[in-house]
C-alpha cells in the first residue's frame, strides 16, 4: 500500500511538472508574439519595420517598400543656382534673403515711436497711428526665393524633395561680386555678407535694399525613410502623418523615435523553446500512461504551442497565421497518426 502511495504521488508530480512545463511553453510563445506585435505596431507610425543600411548602399532588389535607416555625407549632383545674381552654391538648399530700409512703428505700453531698420517684408505706412513723415517706398524690386537642388544623393539613394527641404543646418553665404551680372553689379556693392544698394553702406537711407543669402551646409545626417527603387521617399502611410525623419549626425533609431520599443530578441530561438517544451511536458503527461512516445508528445507540443500562436496572430500577422496553422495542422496528422499506430498495437 505504502508503495503504491508513492507511486501515485509521484505520477501526480509528474503530471503537475509537465503541465507546468506546457503553460510555461504556451505563456513564452505568447509573451514573444505580443512584443512582435506591439513593436511591429509602433514601427508602423512611423512607416514600418527598418532596415540598416550603410552610408555607401547601392539601391537591392527585395528593398523597394521598405523602411530604411541610412547614415552618410549628402552629395550635391545637381547644385541649387540663383540665377538673378548667377551666385552657384554646393548645397542641398541656397535661401535669398531680400531686405528693405523702412519705417517701422514700435509700441511699448501706449508708447509710441518710430524708427528706421531693415525689414523683409514691404510695411504700410497708411496703417501707423502716426503714417504722416513715415511713408515707406512700397513692393520690393526683388523678392525672397529658396532654390533647391535638382539632383541629391546618400550613397546610391536619391533624396525627395520633402526630405531636402527637412536636411537642417543654417549657413552664411559670402556673395561674389565677380559673378554678378552686369546691371545688378553696377547697382549693388558688398557689405559684410550682404550685397546692399546704399551709397554709404554703413549708413542706409529709406529704401535701400539688402540681399543676403543662406545654404543648408553639407553634413553627417541620419535619414530614415521609405525606399522606393533609387529614391528615399516619405511614407505615406505612416500613423504619425509624417513617414520620416531626418537628423545631424549618427543618431539611433531609438533617439529618433523615442515610443518605438526595443524589437524581440533571438524570436526563432524563444519559438523553437517553446516547442520543445510543451513537447517535454506532453512527454511527461503520457508517460504517466505508461507510454514513451517521443514522436507523439512532439506532435502534442507542436499542436498546442502552434495554435496558441496562430490565434493570437489573427488580425496582427496574417502570414504568421499561416505558419503557424500549418504547423499546427501538421501536429494534429502526426498525433492522428501515431494514435492510430497505438491503437493498432493494443488491438
């Protein structure tokens, strides 16, 4: 009696060992399905899972669609020129800035006074309280104008238009008075950084103008984007409206994105685990039945691990669905099948 008290025992231990190993086998592949949804779920704001790509990448088959992080150097092919003042810089982006000498109404509390200083934009005296002695020339000879360049690359990448205009950096541009045209040469002289129409520089009157220019310099940016064949385009389909990022230096994507997780590691070894687990522990589960059927409790692990993961795919990985139904189908013919090869033997 005694003995078979103890035997009894220790089948019970056993069986509560191999359901515990089944639901910790069932809880790892549940646990690593969730962190692939969840990342592949913030990932999508921003445009989708991304690839890393070196700062030389040449465009690859398989790639068009996909998000890309790359690091690199802008390379200018097709440099931004004002063609006005025939001034050609090596930059993504050349910026005129046009400035006239007018007046301006300054308020502090119900003080009013008025004053003379450079203004981009044409002022309307008529609107001052005081307009009489403060007239203002009127429309600008020339206006504001941002060039951009026709052809930028990283590496073998080309780079859309939103993402030229997104590359940041500010940088003065030194005017050559040599390349001027001839008309506006014979208006204009060098003042510091700016071309100016005033005969005293140092002393502007009412209506003089200025003109001075900025590029977006050449610099280490990180860019992540969609590709799409040769080009880096945003994603349009982006949760955050946006679909790109654009930063100085080597950034991480994680600084870039600072709500996107950390994506699962070692996802195949975690699912092979989990398998091999809930087949250990339909092994210990049958061998309570005096049986030793290692094909069988595979097969039983296989089906139980695959249908927990193909439910918990639907509607978030329809290709993981698939997978995993077809392994769980196949554990479902191989239980079939050695069940019926003990059946055949006990008959």
């Amino acid at each position: 009696m005694k003995q078979e008290h103890w035997a009894s025992l220790r089948r019970m231990a056993v069986r509560a060992f191999g359901a515990l190993l089944m639901f910790a086998a069932v809880g790892l592949v549940a646990i690593t399905a969730r962190s692939q949804f969840n990342f592949r779920a913030a990932a999508a704001r921003h445009g989708g899972e991304t690839i890393e790509l070196a700062g030389n990448a040449q465009p690859q088959p398989g790639q068009h669609g996909s998000m890309a992080r790359i690091v690199g150097t802008p390379t200018v092919l097709e440099a931004p020129q004002d063609p006005q003042f025939n001034l050609r810089v090596n930059a993504p982006i050349l910026v005129r800035h046009v400035e006239m000498f007018q007046w301006r109404e300054v308020r502090i509390g119900r003080s009013v006074h008025y004053e003379q200083d450079w203004v981009d934009h044409p002022l309307d005296a008529s609107h001052f309280e005081q307009p009489a002695g403060h007239a203002n020339p009127g429309a600008f000879p020339l206006s504001s104008e941002k060039f951009v360049a026709g052809l930028v690359q990283i590496g073998g990448f080309k780079l859309s238009l939103p993402l030229l205009h997104a590359l940041p950096g500010v940088a003065v541009v030194t005017p050559d008075l040599q390349a001027l045209p001839q008309n506006l040469a014979a208006s204009f002289s060098r003042y510091q950084d700016y071309l100016v129409t005033s005969a005293q520089p140092g002393h502007p009157q009412l209506g003089d103008v200025r003109v001075s220019w900025n590029e977006v310099p050449l610099r280490q940016v990180t860019v992540v984007a969609r590709i799409d064949g040769d080009r880096l385009v945003p994603a349009t389909d982006a949760g955050d409206g946006k679909g790109y990022h654009v930063d100085i230096g080597d950034v991480s994507l994680y600084d870039m994105f600072p709500d996107l997780p950390v994506p699962p590691q070692f996802v195949l070894a975690k699912q092979v685990l989990a398998v091999l687990l809930a087949a250990l522990g339909a092994f210990l589960l049958i061998s309570t039945h005096r049986r030793r059927d290692g094909l069988l409790a595979l097969a039983l692990g296989v089906l139980a691990v695959g249908a927990v993961a193909a439910v918990l795919s639907v509607g978030n990985d329809n290709t993981a669905m698939a997978a995993w139904l077809a392994l769980t189908l196949l554990g479902i013919g191989l239980a079939s099948w050695r069940l019926r090869l003990y059946r055949r033997r006990t008959d």
